[in-house]
C-alpha cells in the first residue's frame, strides 16, 4: 500500500469555482502534513502546512483528519493561475517526506 | 540567501556514460533530500543525507546509483553506466534539520540516449 493516495484528476473547473483535494495516508504515526504545488516541468514548492485544527490562507484552506486518515485542501474562488499538480506530503520520524502523486487541476476561462 | 542550487540543469549522457548531478543546499541547511520524477509521475524518494553520512538510502536502486555529502562542497547524485530508463528529472531538496520543511532546487533533467 502507498504511504500517500491522491486522486490524479485532472479535475477541470471554471473559473471562480470552488475546488477540493483530499489525499490519505497509511501511517497512523505520520507527524507532518504539507501540501506542495508543481507546475509542469518546474520544482515542488511548498503551499502550506496543514494543521490538526485546519488553516487557511487567502482563498486555500487545508483540514487534518487524523482519525480518518486524510488531508484535504480546498480552493475558493480558483483563478487561472491555480492550474497546477498539487501534491500532498506526509513524514514519518521527521526526516522522512512521502510524496503523493499529485492531483492536476486545470482552471478554465 | 539563494536558494537549492542544481547543476547541471540539464543533462545529456549516452546509455553507458556516467552521470554526476550536484546540489548546493540553502545557506544553513545540513540535511539533503534527492527525488527522482519520471516523466507523468510522482515524486520518488532516493536518499536521504546529512554532512558525511547517508542517513536513510531506501530509495536508491541497488545498483549504479551513489550519493555522497562531504564536509566540504556540494551533494553529489552519481548514476553509473546510465540507460534509457535513467531518464528523468533528479530533483534536490534541504532543511535546515529534522521535522522542518524542505525547499527544493529546480531540478537536473537527464536525457540518456
């Protein structure tokens, strides 16, 4: 079983709609939870960190569920530039970063 | 305060050729990462490094594959005897330590024909 699943989409939304993620993780133990964006043939870079209580930051908003397992990452408001993979990390012993494989939202005029 | 310094950014080796990709971390940065990403794939995990010591290789293939961190100088990645298959792009993360986040340099793509 993967450490990190994600939906690999391409979830295609217009404009101005409201976009969610969810990715789940096997490692009840996992210690931090990041998501990362990656645009096409460019390097990872971190989004935000996410949060047992949940955290937002302007229009992205990310939730913890550690009893389920899961992480999710939700998009208001989704602009063009929103087009991209992104990709939930899990570590484990804190040195250690698992990578999903992504989810590609593609943001249509 | 540059950020994760990759070089070559692009590379190009006959199957057989050696590979060597280098990665500077950030400015107080000890501990290096090295992904490998496949052409529509995900982020795979290589190996894992703090000065002189590799602390978790999992990731790296049995064979042909090598990464150093020495005192002195950059992280090394070294893919021997390289093939078609060895094409992708390397990437190179650091943090300044345990349980932090890590940056990532933009990347060496490996082309082997």
């Amino acid at each position: 079983r993967k450490e990190v699943e994600q939906d690999p989409g391409p979830f295609n939304v217009p404009e101005g709609a409201t976009v969610a993620f969810n990715c789940t993780y096997s490692n009840s133990a996992s210690q931090s939870f990041f998501w990362y964006r990656q645009d096409c043939r460019k390097e990872p870079k971190l989004l935000m960190s996410v949060y047992s209580s949940g955290n937002e930051d302007g229009r992205f908003t990310a939730q913890l569920n550690r009893a389920s397992q899961y992480i999710s990452l939700l998009i208001r408001d989704s602009k063009l530039s929103d087009s991209a993979t992104y990709l939930c990390v899990v570590t484990s012993n804190f040195n250690k970063f698992y990578f999903g494989s992504g989810t590609k939202l593609n943001v249509k005029p | 305060n540059a950020g994760v310094m990759q070089n070559p950014r692009h590379l190009v080796r006959r199957r057989g050729q050696e590979a060597r990709l280098r990665c500077s971390p950030m400015k107080g940065h000890s501990h290096v990462y090295w992904y490998r990403q496949l052409p529509e794939e995900g982020l795979k995990f290589m190996v894992y490094l703090q000065k002189e010591n590799i602390i978790d290789e999992s990731g790296m293939p049995k064979e042909r594959f090598s990464a150093e961190f020495p005192k002195e100088g950059p992280s090394i990645l070294r893919i021997q005897q390289v093939v078609r298959g060895d094409s992708a792009a390397y990437f190179c993360a650091s943090s300044p330590g345990s349980g932090n986040t890590i940056y990532f340099g933009e990347g060496s793509w490996l082309t082997v024909v």
